[in-house]
C-alpha cells in the first residue's frame, strides 16, 4: 500500500469514526450511557488519534489527546456525562472532523481554526484531570540505546509484538519509528530487540528496503485492538504477531517455532520476555540437539521437548500445538476474518459502466441472432440473455446502500436546529434498511436539509403555541422510506401547523407568479412554494426567509428523475413526499416509437398498453374516458414537433396515424397517457446523461443506445404526467371562464 493510499484509508476511516462518535454523543444526549458507549466512543476517538499519529498529523493528535483523556476518565467513572460536556463534545467531535479535512500547515496557519480548539481546551477543563497546558508538549520516543542489553521482567506481565514489517515498508513511506512512538503513547515500553539476521551484505544492500525485525515489550492496559490498530496500514506483506499479558507459555514457544530466525536468539528474546529462565531454555535446546540421531531423522519441536523436560506442562504444549496443526498459515494473534472488503467507488463506477455496454452488445447479438433460422444459436443467445441480467441485477446491488445512513445524519441537524429554535422536536425515522443507489443516495443530501429544516422553522409551532394550540409540548418529524411501484418513496412529515394556503396564495400574487383570478388546486398551490425566490416567512433567520432552497430542492429531485408532492392540513402538519427510481445506471424499459424517433418509458411506470384508435377524444381534447375514468394523453409527435421519418401505410386516418397506441403510465397518484406509433416492447436500457444543450428540454430524462445503434430517449414520466395534467385543467379552466 503506497502513502497516497494509506492516507486515503485514514481518511475514510477517520469519518467513519466521526460519524459512529456522532451517533453515540446523539444517544447520550437522549439519556442513555452505558459501558458500552463509554467504550465505543473513546475508540472512536482513540483510533483517530493513533492513526493521525502514524503519519505524523500532530494537529489531530494533540487536540484529539484531550478528548480521549476527558472520555477515558468516564469509562473510569471519575466524571459523569452531563449535558454540558455533552455539548462540548458535540463542538469537539466538529473540530476534529475540521482538522482531518486540513493539512498540519493549514491548521498552523488558520487563526480561527487554532482559537477554536484552544476555546474548546478551555471548555473541557473543568472535567480534566491535568493541567491543560501542557497537552501540547510533544511526546519523545522511548529510550532505546540500550535496546539490545536484556531487562529482567516480571513473568507475562506485558504484550509481546513481534514484527517483522514487509521489505517495502520504507518505499512506502511508513517509518518504523512512528508505530514505536505510537506504542509509547499508549504504554510504556519496557524492552525493544532489533534483529538483523536477513541484513545483506554491502554489495546487495539497498538502502530503500527494510531488514530490520523487532521483538517488543510493551506494559499498556491497552485492549488487543488498539494495539492491532497500531500496524493497520503495514497488515499486507508482513508478519506481524500480538501475545498480550498472561499468554500461556506454550504459545511463546510456538513464536520461536514460526518466526525465521534461530531458535538459539529466540530464546534469549523468551527470556528477556520473563517467559522462560536460561536454565530451562538452554536444558531444552540440549534435549532438542541430542534426540536428532542421524542426519536423516526430524528435529524434535522445542515445544515436545520443553514438556518432557515438564519445563512447561503437557497440557499448555498439547492446546498450543493443537492449534498450530489447525491453524498453520494463522499468525499468532489469529484475528477472525473480516468478511467485508473496501471497493473504491470510482472502481464500482467502472463496472457498472463496463455492464452497461455488455447489456448493449448482448441486445445486438439478440438483434443478429433473430434474423437468422439457426435454432441452437437463437437457444444459447436467450441464455445469454438471462445471464445478463443476472450479472446486471449483481453489480447494481454492489451500489445499492441503506438510507439509513443518511437519515441518521439528522439526528444531529434536528438537535442542534431544535436548541437553536428554542423548540421541542422529536426526530421518528422508519425504512432505515430500505436501500437505494449510492450515487442518488449523495445528491438527496441537500434537498432533504432543506426539508427538514424548513419543516422545522415554518411547520413546527414554538413550544408555547403547541400548549396553547392543545399538542403536546413536543413536536415531532419523521423520516420514513419504503417502496411503491417499483420506485422509492422517501416522506417528511411534521405534526406542526400545516401550510397556510391562503397565505401561500396571497405571497404569489404578491410576487407575480400567478393572476389573482386563476383558480389553483391545492396541488398546484403548495407547489408553488418551489418557485425561485418564494417564502412565506415574517422575518429573514438563520435557517429560512430568503426564498431560496425549496427551488432547488426540487431541481435536484429532478434531476434524480423523481417527483415531489406535497399534502398539508391546517393544524396537523405536512408531509413531503419525494418519488425516486431505484437506480439511474441501468434500467428496464419499455421501447416505442414516434415518427420514427425511438423512446424508452421506464417499465415501473407502465400500466397498460391500449389500441387509442378505439376511443374517442373528448369534446376534441387529449383526454379519453378509461372504464370510467378520465384519462388525459399526450402525443409524442406534437410534444417533441416530430417530423414524419417515412410514411405510414398501418392507418388511412391521419388523425390515427398520429396516435396509433396509448401507453398508461403511473407516477404516484397521478396517470396520464402517452400516445405514440409503434410498440416494440421490453428492453434493459443503459441511462446515459445528456449534454447541456437539452437541459432545458422538459420530459427527457436520458439516452440510451439500442442495440441497432440507434439512439433512444428515455422518457422524465413525472415531467410529462405534470404536463399532461396542467395542460387538461388549463382547458377546463378555459372552457368555465368561457361560459
């Protein structure tokens, strides 16, 4: 692993610590603290420091130092979590996260960022046991002149480490010295041996690799994980083995058996260790070399001879080389495998892509093998076929994540708006398992700030007016996500006031937005609240009022091709309702055409398919009656003024020439129809975005490339329902101003 890559690793590791700091401060915030969470969040804070430590980010190692003390002196239960240092930590964990993001000569030169933590040193003093003064004194490393003259040790008192680093640890840019430094801060060490039995000669010797092995004692109180987390970055190549205090002696003498050096230099280490006396090493190496008879018979294993000398007892040699025969390629600490893996996503991006064309070239082959009468290749292609999508449905699952994880995130951003309103709100969140694509995962962040904060600026009342208004004191807001359809609902929904029609309606005439004689649903009145520049808010704060930010939401929701609705009631809150396809990489489609131009309608959002020559318009409009039900359409030809590519002879009506077929589709409670040519049927479609000069080109949503190598458009559903539907009430609204 290069340097680059290793601090990339920190990186994401040090957030992934942040978050699950958050996540327990969060917890302690609503009363609960156990050992348990005492323990997780000092590791949390604990692991970052060592790692920072690692690479010499003294920045993070010096302010994070503080923090782990102060919690440390809670696992020991000499302070108690309060909600005042529950708040100073809060700020502690932010500054961390702010000093990760900068390098050591931004954090010396940003002023700011240096008075924060210094004011934050100040705010933990009243629950810290030193003089925090002195925290920033810089740690030395442990005096290892006399690394090699033995020390006498009390007996498996202390953790053994054995390391013996890969060659390129050095190229690497990992310096030895660094992982002792960091031992050194979590114990003392008691005895260091460097052995150079693999150091070359001059003629071979490379001045860039590493030859050097370590035997280390170490007196810490440490748990095995902390120590192991000291070498995470140095795991691959090297052979690195962990014996904490008490370790039975058998499993010493396995470590001189497994390590590579001489049994002899071996033993002088064990002794140095406290495990064995020179008295009953030397008797076993004396017993080892006079059972070897000839040249030909097998070394006894010191650990055989060690028990019929009963230097050490047969039970503890019997456990300790039955695990050796079980586990022969497990290093001593033998730590369970950890069956997840870390892909980085640019990688997964790359397969899905690579996927995507396989799914184009698999549609030609289809296309190819048709038109030929060859049975067993037409048999092996639909086989083919099903594997596809096997390994489509495979790779896309790879990308799919949680939302819970998100969600999660505003626990935090419901705390510190709650406090910052002087308000009571209880966050609810439900689905959290409900998984979605990571890449709309990442965009849905913003939108759903906005929500959620204005939900609790507008929507909430002050606790006063809850009273009054007969609630209770707490407001609450919920986070919930589930599936429908064959999309993702993600719903915000608050117990607050509602949103004042009237007055939503009074702002947009105000502004212009629309005439004070237009007749709204209330559908279209609360989507005005997404207009650039609207807001019904009294008086500019610091979370709301300027009339920006609901805009956005909904160009991002968007562009995610999903939908947003809205539904309100005065006095008993609101609910944000946000429509979502599973995934934007590859999706299952359903292929028409018009005029010869080539459309996919995302297969979730059909309904059924009708012959719309056997029905009759209404009253000359794009609207057919549907078994009852009103039903209005829109033509593709005249939507995207489609030119005729070649004549039709299918029809002699020209009217139905324009409108062959009627595909119905569904977005949520709303159905339109969409009118084209031709039907061609079920397709998987790759999504390829579209350059900017369609942007503004409502209801396309993407390309695709056919297996013909024709280009496809994939149709924005909710942008041609929304138009279908606004152009028929547009229609009635003419038609009664009329009579």
């Amino acid at each position: 692993m290069s340097l680059d890559a290793a601090l990339q690793t920190f990186f994401v590791e040090a957030q992934e610590h942040l978050e699950s700091m958050e996540s327990v401060l969060l917890q302690m915030d609503e009363g609960e603290c156990d050992s348990e969470m005492l323990n997780n969040i000092f590791r949390s804070a604990h692991t970052i420091k060592g790692s920072a430590g690692i690479f010499g980010l003294n920045h993070i190692v010096e302010f994070t130092h503080v923090v782990e003390n102060i919690l440390d002196r809670a696992r020991e239960n000499e302070i108690t979590i309060e909600a005042k240092l529950i708040d100073v930590l809060f700020k502690c964990r932010d500054h961390i996260q702010a000093l990760v993001k900068c390098t050591p000569e931004e954090a010396l030169s940003d002023i700011q960022l240096k008075d924060t933590g210094t004011e934050l040193h100040a705010l933990l003093a009243p629950w810290a046991a030193e003089d925090l003064n002195t925290v920033h004194e810089k740690e030395t490393l442990p005096n290892i002149e006399n690394q090699n003259q033995p020390v006498t040790l009390d007996k498996n008192k202390y953790w053994h480490i054995s390391l013996r680093l890969s060659k390129d640890c050095l190229q690497n840019g990992m310096d030895p010295l660094s992982f002792i430094k960091f031992l050194s801060t979590i114990g003392e060490i008691k005895h260091i041996k460097t052995l150079a039995d693999n150091f070359p000669d001059l003629a071979s010797f490379n001045p860039e690799l590493l030859y050097f092995a370590y035997e280390i004692s170490l007196q810490s109180e440490a748990s095995l994980e902390t120590i192991e987390n000291t070498f995470m970055f140095v795991q691959d190549g090297s052979d690195i083995n962990i014996l904490p205090p008490e370790t039975e002696l058998g499993r010493y003498i396995e470590l001189i058996e497994q390590l590579p050096e001489d049994n002899q230099r071996l033993g002088e280490i064990l002794i140095d260790c406290g495990a064995l006396t020179a008295n009953s090493l030397q008797q076993a190496l004396n017993q080892q070399s006079s059972d070897i008879t000839n040249q030909f018979d097998e070394k006894p294993k010191l650990g055989e001879v060690l028990s019929e000398n009963n230097t050490v007892s047969k039970e503890v040699i019997s456990a300790a080389l039955d695990k050796q025969s079980k586990n022969p390629n497990k290093t001593i600490d033998n730590t369970s495998t950890n069956k997840q893996i870390r892909v980085d996503s640019d990688r997964l991006d790359l397969l899905i892509n690579l996927i995507g064309e396989l799914v184009i070239n698999q549609q030609r082959i289809d296309i190819l093998a048709n038109k030929t009468t060859n049975t067993p290749l037409i048999e092996a292609v639909g086989d083919f076929e099903g594997f596809t999508e096997q390994i489509r449905d495979a790779a896309l699952s790879l990308r799919m994540v949680p939302i819970g994880g998100i969600f999660q995130r505003f626990k935090r951003v419901v705390r510190d708006t709650a406090q910052e309103l002087n308000k009571e709100i209880e966050l609810v969140i439900e689905g959290a398992d409900t998984e979605l694509d990571r890449l709309m995962v990442e965009k849905l962040g913003d939108p759903l700030t906005h929500i959620v904060r204005n939900a609790m600026d507008h929507g909430i009342e002050a606790v006063d007016q809850r009273i009054e208004a007969g609630k209770s004191a707490q407001g609450q807001l919920k986070l919930s996500a589930y599936h429908e359809a064959g999309h993702i609902v993600i719903a915000i929904s608050d117990n607050g006031r509602g949103i004042d029609k009237e007055r939503v309606r009074a702002k947009a005439i105000d502004k212009g937005i629309i005439h004070e004689d237009n007749v709204l649903t209330d559908n279209e009145l609360y989507q005005l609240i997404f207009h650039p520049g609207f807001s019904t808010a009294e008086a500019v704060t610091s979370i709301s009022g300027r009339g920006v930010g609901m805009d956005v939401v909904k160009r991002n929701v968007e562009s995610l091709q999903g939908s947003i609705e809205i539904d309100s009631a005065s006095g008993k809150g609101s609910t944000f309702k946000i429509r979502l396809p599973l995934t934007l990489a590859i999706i299952d489609g359903f292929h028409v055409e018009s005029k010869g131009t080539h459309f996919i309608i995302p297969q979730a959002t059909i309904i059924e398919c009708i012959d719309l020559v056997a029905h009759v318009d209404i009253e000359g409009r794009h609207c057919i009656n549907l078994r009852g039900d009103m039903i209005p359409y829109l033509a593709m030809n005249e939507i995207f003024n489609l030119a005729e590519s070649q004549p039709s002879t299918a029809l002699t009506d020209d009217k139905a020439q324009q409108r062959a077929e009627l595909v119905i589709v569904q977005f949520g409670g709303n159905i339109a129809g969409i009118a084209v040519d031709k039907l061609n049927g079920e397709i998987q479609t790759v999504v390829k975005p579209l350059g900017p000069i369609f942007k503004p080109l409502k209801g396309i949503g993407g390309s695709s490339l056919l297996g013909s190598g024709e280009i496809a458009f994939i149709l924005d559903i909710p942008q041609l329902i929304e138009l279908a539907i606004g152009s028929e009430i547009q229609i009635n609204s003419n038609q009664e101003s009329q009579r």
